[in-house]
C-alpha cells in the first residue's frame, strides 16, 4: 500500500515513519507532504491508499485537506495524527469521513491497533 504522511514538522513525518515501522507495517511505499495544500495535491497525484495526516498545517489545515477530498469524491483511508483533541475535533474529523484520530504522543501498540484493520 502507498501512504501518504502529511505534517508540517519534518521530525514528526520521520517518528510517525518509525512508528509504523516498529507497530510491524514494514514493506509499504511512504510518501510524505509538508503541508495541507501539498497533501491535497498528493492525493491526487501520487493516489495513496491511506492518508495519515496532522490537523494543523500551513496552507490547509488536515481537517480542510479531508473535507476538500471528499467533496471531489475521494474515498481515500484518511486519519489523524494530531497533538490537539476536543470534542469538536473529534466530531468534526468524524462527520468528514475521518477513519481514525490518534492523539500525540502515540506508541507502536495504538498504531497497531489502528492500522492492523486497514494495513492488515
């Protein structure tokens, strides 16, 4: 599977990319986007199967990126990855079509818990 890392801060893409490693999810393209606008174009583009995503970002927040992908019909697993959690997010992550919400900091365990089901 192809997947789609998006978050402004350079060292979180890499801790995500350790993290998914060391939850057991070796052997899957990674690609990572620096900012939401670069991630709603690589949705596009680069066509991932997942999409792991922070909430705030320059350019588009997370929450924009996913919204604007579901509006042009894009079905893609898309999730969060984020330090800020409310409610509010939480519901409006959930009312967008949002596959999952992991608040930071995350462990190997919760990204086995919740990518086992989509990654297999």
């Amino acid at each position: 599977m192809k997947i789609l890392i998006a978050d402004d801060s350079r060292v979180m893409r890499q801790i995500v990319t350790r993290t998914l490693r060391q939850a057991g999810f070796d052997g899957h393209e990674l690609v990572e986007a620096s900012d939401g606008a670069q991630a709603a174009a690589m949705a596009d583009s680069e066509k991932p199967d997942l999409i792991i995503s922070d909430w705030n970002m320059p350019e588009m927040t997370g929450i924009d990126v996913l919204r604007k992908l579901r509006a042009a019909g894009n079905n893609v697993k898309f999730g969060f990855v984020t330090s800020e959690c409310t409610d509010e997010m939480k519901s409006a992550a959930e009312s967008a079509g949002s596959a999952f919400f992991i608040v930071k900091p995350f462990t190997a365990e919760q990204f086995d818990e919740v990518f086992s089901p989509i990654l297999g």
